[in-house]
C-alpha cells in the first residue's frame, strides 16, 4: 500500500533531521563564527573536521576541504535556517553576526521576522522569529525562493542596520 499523504504508516517510527555536514574553506574561522554567533560548542575536533553541537543538541559537521581543480556547485543542501524562541535572542544574534558580516540585514514577512547575513565562506545564514513552532508557517517567505521584495520602510530598516565603516 502506498501512503501519498505525508501520514506516517502504521507503526512506523518518527525520522527527524539531527545533523549536517558543511564543507568550509577555513575550519578555525567557521568554528569561530558558529561558537560566536549561534553559542555551538566543539564536542570533537579532527584535523580538517570538527563536530559542533548547538544549545539544543543539533549537530553540525564542519568539513575543511581545501582546494580543489574542480568547480563545487552543491545541489543539496544550501543554508541552514535558524530561529530563535525570542525577540530579545533574535536581536541578540543578528548583533553577534553583524559582528562578522556588516551587511547584515532584518526584514519582516508574514508576521515572521528575519535577519539575515553570511558566515565566513559567503554562504547565506537566515535566522527567525517567531519559530515555526511558534507560529507555523502559512506562506513560504519570497526570500527562501530568491525573490527580494522592498517592504514599506526597508531604506529605514538598512539605515538601522548599517554598521558604520571601521
């Protein structure tokens, strides 16, 4: 019998995401930036791998791959998405990862607000709030498919958010 629903089966077990591996140019630093911006701790660290674990338990593999001749073009996975289970914790890490990318930036869409900015290899870092435990998700955010939309205000929004040139 097959089941198209999206219900689990009869007596099936719950699968439910607990890792991901990303591959980084330079392990120290993206160590630096997952400690400090998302407060991970390093539970192992190998030459060119280190295994992160956030607050609530979720691993991250960090992977230093180094150079290669050949182009990378992932076709899995692209960024994670965090979310915070406060405001106050939501301002709390956009401060910390304004500290390593300036043009970090907030935005709010569908009563859901969102900071965005990138890690130490230029890859996209989204984090939420209200999670989606907290307020399910009836729309799916135009950003998460590419799309930029200028909100009322968002020159305002940018001007707050600038961090003045060092």
């Amino acid at each position: 019998m097959t089941y198209t629903t999206g219900q689990p089966q009869p007596g099936a077990g719950i699968a439910s995401v607990a890792s991901t591996v990303m591959r980084v140019a330079d392990l120290d630093r993206s160590i630096s930036f997952y400690r400090d911006v998302f407060c991970c701790r390093v539970a192992l660290r190998e030459a060119d791998t280190a295994l992160l674990l956030t607050r609530d338990g979720f691993q991250i593999y960090l992977h230093a791959t180094g150079p290669s001749r050949r182009p990378r073009i992932p076709m899995g996975f692209q960024y994670l998405m965090w979310a915070t289970d406060s405001h106050a914790e939501l301002d709390r890490v956009a401060a910390r990862l304004r500290r390593y990318d300036r043009y970090t930036y907030t935005y709010i869409e569908n009563g859901v607000t969102f900071v965005e900015g990138c890690d130490p290899d230029h890859g996209r870092v989204i984090v939420a709030y209200p999670s989606p435990s907290q307020l399910p998700r009836a729309l799916i955010a135009s950003r998460l498919r590419g799309v930029v939309r200028a909100a009322p205000g968002a020159a305002a929004t940018r001007a707050a958010n600038a961090v003045p040139a060092q």
